[in-house]
C-alpha cells in the first residue's frame, strides 16, 4: 500500500507534497514532527506514532495520534518516514512504536508465501506471520489498494479492463510505480508470477502520488500505481483495472504497534478508531487532505470529534 495525488501543474505537484510532508522537520525523515500531551490514565512513557510517506498513512497517523491524545497518552509523531522497508525497521528498533498499516501488503512483507486473499483470511495470516515484538490490534473497514491504471482513453485504445487483458500487450508499455515494486510481488515480480506479464520498462517513481499522477497524465508512463481511495482517479479520466486472479490481497487498515507499548488504554482508543472507520468514509476523509487542501491534522480532529473519539 493507499495504497498520492494532485494536478499535473508544477505548483499543484509542489503544493502536494508540501501537504503530504506537512509539518516534516527536515531531512530526517524521523525526525519529531510533534509532541503533546495531556494528563490522565495512557502510557507513562507515551507513544511514538509513524506513518509512510503518502498522504493517507499521515492522515491516518493523525487520527490515531488525537485519539490516543484524547485518552491522556502522551504523542509523538515522526509522519513520512518512506517506505515499508524503512518504517519496519523503525518499529523494530524502537525508534516509533505505532503506524497505520495495510493488511494484505503487510502479511506479504513478513510472509512471502501468504496466500489468503479474503478480508478475514488475511487478518489472520497476518497475526501468525508477525514477529514476536510486534501486534496489529482491530482491522477497520476501510480498505485502500494498489491499482494499475490507466488513461481511459489508453484502455479503451487497447481494449483491456483487466491487468490479465494486458497479456500480449504490456510488453510494448512502460509501467511506473514505487522503486520498491522492482522486488515486491505486488510489483513487477508479481505481474510476471500471477498474470506471465512483462512490461517494456519500469519507470520507478513513487508510491501512488503525484509524480505516477503527472506521468500518467503527460504520457512518460501507459500504466501506473495508484491508490483505490485516490480521488484523482475519476477527476483526471483514468481507470482502475480490474485484478481477477486477486494480486491485490484484501487491504484493511490496522494498526500496527510494538507489543510492549500496546495497554488496555491504547488498544481501545485505537479499536474504537478502527469501528468508525470504513473505505467510503476514509476516501471522503482523503479527498479533503488532497483536493480541498485541508491540513490533514485538522481533518483528523474533525472526523475524531463527529464520532465522539476526540
């Protein structure tokens, strides 16, 4: 994983990832973003809360840092770290000790031979593939994944609604996405393993955000990651093709968290996030971050005081 996202102007792009580096303290990517905290029953030792480097994870992050601040638990928010590959090994290391997650790509990360991909049957191959040190505590609703898209003018061009219609064809198109997905299987390993594709080149740029958008768009790629939540997918005439042998495993948003920092308090402030919380809601609480240009503290604050958590 949403898995971001803006216009195809120069500006635009810049003003997104100002939005998506929001409140960033410069060249450490874990470096303190914010710290708060407010009396009451949390942890004496307060809690570290992470997120990915796309505008979802730090909307997320910032939905579960208020509502741990709102039961008296101590927050510090280190937000846009980067990748899985970077933020796991900050979690291990103590360096954060919670970030929002995704369930299908999380379980393939720790456990390259997972095979569920029902929302239930991920949930529970992801607790057994965990390490000792860490948890997931509830998964919510809301979903976001992976999507290779087009334009629709391209697939309706080549006449595919699928990423299998692309067999015999996705070797005469360039494909961008995240550099990770050189070796990941929801990447370029992935479509040759589950669907035998082979595209002509990879275009490494980021993880559905607004450089894949701008290519896209301007025609440097055919086909791209992006996220299902991304409004930008309807606003700028792309399509989501379909994934009918399920490369894209069921992605429910959970937390994970470092077991030792896990309590009674945490978990059921976290938990209590998780029931609100559903793909249609998440995508309207994203569109905000992302098209209105809202400060993705606030939305976070607006949504947790809606539903009693802030």
């Amino acid at each position: 994983m949403k898995l971001t996202r803006m216009t195809v102007t120069v500006a635009t792009v810049a003003a997104l990832l100002g939005t998506a580096a929001c409140g960033s303290s410069g060249g450490d990517p874990l470096a303190t973003k914010t710290s708060s905290s407010s009396a009451g029953g949390g942890s004496s030792s307060g809690i570290t809360v992470g997120s990915a480097d796309f505008p979802e994870s730090a909307l997320l992050a910032e939905i579960y840092a208020g509502a741990l601040e709102a039961k008296g638990v101590k927050v510090t928010k280190r937000l846009n770290i980067g990748a899985r590959e970077a933020y796991i090994p900050a979690l291990q290391d103590g360096s954060i000790d919670l970030i929002p997650e995704y369930t299908g790509v999380l379980t393939q990360y720790f456990n390259k031979n997972a095979k569920a991909t029902d929302a239930d049957g991920v949930y529970t191959e992801l607790k057994s593939s965990l390490p000792a040190t860490l948890t997931v505590l509830d998964k919510s609703a809301a979903e976001d994944k992976d999507a290779l898209v087009m334009k629709k003018s391209k697939a309706d061009q080549l006449g595919v609604k699928s990423i299998a219609d692309l067999k015999g064809k996705s070797q005469d198109l360039t494909v961008g996405g995240p550099p990770e997905w050189k070796t990941r299987l929801t990447g370029l390993p992935g479509f040759k393993k589950i669907y035998g594709l082979e595209f002509k080149s990879f275009r490494p740029l980021d993880a559905g955000g607004p450089l894949t958008l701008a290519a896209l768009k301007n025609g440097q790629i055919d086909a791209g990651d992006l996220f299902t939540t991304d409004p930008n997918i309807a606003a700028n005439d792309l399509v989501a093709l379909e994934d009918p042998k399920s490369m894209y495993a069921a992605q429910n948003v959970v937390p994970l968290i470092t077991k030792s920092k896990s309590n009674d308090t945490i978990a059921g402030a976290l938990n209590a996030v998780s029931a609100k919380l559903d793909t249609a809601t998440l995508a309207a609480l994203l569109k905000e971050v992302v098209v209105d240009k809202k400060d993705a503290s606030a939305v976070a604050k607006e949504f947790l005081g809606k539903n009693g958590l802030g």
